[in-house]
C-alpha cells in the first residue's frame, strides 16, 4: 500500500463586498490550488518514480510554429503546450494564407515533445475559403506536421486561401 505525506489544500477566500478584492482573492485562490494540485502530482510521482523525479512529471511551454506551402511571409503564431508524463496537448494558432503549393506543413514542434508514433487526428481547415474536416498527421520523433485538405488525405488546391483555425491536440510524446 502507497502511503503519502499529507498536503492541506488551500482554503476558500473570504467574501466581501469589493469586487476588486474578490477577484484578487479568487485568483489568489486558484493559484494555490493550481500549487497544491502540483505539489500533489509532484509528491505521488516522487514516491513512483524516486526522489526528485517528480518534478519532470509536469511540464508547459511554448514554441514558434511556421505553415510551409504559402507565397509571401510564411505565416506563423506562438504555440502553447503541457506535458504530463509522457501525454502532450499542443494549442495551435490558426496557421492561413494564400497557397502556392498543394502541400501544407507546420514546422518547429520542439524535439523535447515529439509524438512517439505515426498518428493522424481530424482538425478545423478551409480550402479557397471552404470549411471542410482536414487531417493533420503526426511522424514518430518528427518536428515537422503535415496536414492534408481533408480527412481522406486529399491535397490542397495550389492556389487561393488555405489554413487552419486554432486547434489542440493530444498525443504520447517520445
């Protein structure tokens, strides 16, 4: 049986009448439990894994993303990530412009969080300005994503707007 030193969880702001103050106290609030949550995953991983382990169990970050098959400045946008354990979400921005090829791929995924297997999922992308269900798929160690037009794997029209709307995805990393 596992047995864990006991964290106290914060307590619950007072409420009072100035809303300035309650906003503050909430937000005081959810940071606390946001480092008690932490501490919590931290302690259970430490006794898991082994003293100081615990803190490689967490992780967030962002990087720079940039589309490929566009004429002009290649368009880009700031990603965001969170890594528990070897689980990755990624938060995309919209990656758009105007095509030149019939390819599209987003390049700069950081090797630190590199999806361990070829994987593919369904994502938000429009071609001359049709919403349409695209696929974006994930290589095994890759820092390159290719996303095709649609869910069948179509190419893109070498011409026109093309891209993707924000999205997130999740996958195991290497």
């Amino acid at each position: 049986m596992l047995i864990l030193p006991k964290l106290e969880p914060p307590n619950l702001p007072l409420m009072v009448d100035d809303d300035t103050y309650k906003i503050t106290s909430v937000i005081n609030y959810l940071q606390s439990l946001i480092d008690y949550l932490y501490n919590c995953n931290a302690l259970l991983a430490d006794t898991v894994l082994g003293e100081g382990q615990g803190s490689a169990v967490y992780n967030t970050g962002s990087f720079t993303v940039t589309g490929t098959g566009f004429s002009g400045t290649a368009p880009s946008g700031t990603a965001q990530y969170i890594q528990i354990g070897k689980q990755v979400t990624v938060f995309l921005p919209a990656i758009q412009g105007t095509s030149n090829a019939t390819t599209f791929t987003i390049t700069g995924i950081l090797p630190s969080i590199a999806a361990a297997y070829l994987s593919y999922s369904t994502i938000p992308t429009f071609d001359n300005t049709f919403a349409i269900n695209g696929m974006i798929q994930l290589s095994a160690s890759g820092t390159t994503w290719t996303l095709f037009r649609d869910s069948l794997g179509n190419i893109w029209t070498p011409s026109g707007a093309k891209g993707t709307r924000e999205f997130a995805i999740s996958y195991i990393s290497i």
